[in-house]
C-alpha cells in the first residue's frame, strides 16, 4: 500500500559470528592427530550444532542493529525497526535471512552496506520468495503466495488431482492486524 522498497539478504555463515561466554570444548575433528590420550578443542567461536549458537548470533546481530539506531518490536523480537521523522525502516529477521522494508531507500542500502561489512552478507535484492512465500510487486501493491509451497504438500500426500475450493478473505481485517503488529 505504501510502496515501500522491499530488499532481502542473506548472512553467509551466521552462527560463526556468534561469541561464546563461557568455555566450550570438543573432540578433535576427524584427521587431527590426537597428541594427549584426554586432547579436545578449546572453541573461540559459536559453531552450528552447538546449542548457544542461535542465541549467540541472534545476540550479535541485535546488538549490532540496536547500535545503529534500530530497536525491536513489543510484539515481536525478530522485527527490528528504525523511524527518524516521518521515515521508517523496518527488518524481519529469520535465523540468517533478513527481510528489509521501509521508505528510506537511503537506510535500506546503508544498513545493507554496514552488515556487509561486518558480517559478509549475500545480497538477494528485491524480496521474491521468503520463509515459503512467493512475494510479486505490481503497480497495484503486494501478491504473497504459498502456491509453490502448497503444491509440494500435495505432491507429497499425493493430492495433486484434488479439486480446488474457494476460501473468503476479509482485507479490512488484514490490513488492521498488520498495521498493529507494525506499531507495537
């Protein structure tokens, strides 16, 4: 409705990012050659498997957004947003894949330029397909849809012949729910 710029990005090797705040160690990887009976691993970074490392990285990037005049949402902690004056920016975030919206095309590329540099991202561009939804931009606003998504749950019970329904949708009451989730 608003036209905002919609980009998407992916952090390469996220979990890796992560700091560790208390003593972890492994067993030695396949191929090192073990010089002590009892050698292990001293680990000074998070790594994937590692039960912090989600935590870790959700820590690390939060704190680095919130130093870049971001705060997160009452209602949702993955929603990070940035308004100055009547601009807002707004990030979604999903493990290592963030969503970027907002009106200020000038923030959107700075904060992409800022994460790129410390943390090495992959730039997606514009927003095409998130977390199950396919996201078309026309001149007549936004189409989400599940139908790649929906098709392969057929496919996998074997349903792909089943006739299709029609279900009723209330805009009005969508478009109230996502303004309030923004706001809060």
């Amino acid at each position: 409705m608003q036209n905002w710029e919609l980009r998407q990005i992916d952090v390469n090797n996220a979990f890796l990012h992560g700091d560790l705040h208390e003593d972890i160690y492994m067993q030695l990887p396949p191929g090192f050659k073990q010089v002590h009976p009892q050698q292990v691993c001293k680990l000074q970074r998070s790594l994937y498997g590692l039960r912090q490392a989600s935590r870790q990285w959700y820590f690390k990037l939060s704190q680095f957004l919130i130093s870049h005049g971001y705060h997160y949402s009452q209602s949702d902690h993955s929603l990070f947003i940035k308004s100055s004056g009547d601009r807002i920016t707004v990030l979604l975030i999903y493990v290592d894949d963030v969503v970027l919206a907002g009106d200020n095309v000038q923030e959107i590329l700075n904060i992409i330029d800022q994460l790129h540099k410390h943390f090495r991202i992959k730039i997606l561009e514009n927003l095409t397909y998130f977390l199950g939804l396919e996201v078309a931009r026309s001149q007549h606003g936004i189409h989400l849809s599940q139908r790649k998504y929906v098709l392969n749950i057929f496919q996998e019970a074997d349903m792909l012949n089943c006739a299709p329904v029609p279900t009723p949708y209330d805009t009005l009451i969508s478009r109230k729910c996502i303004f309030y989730f923004l706001t809060r």
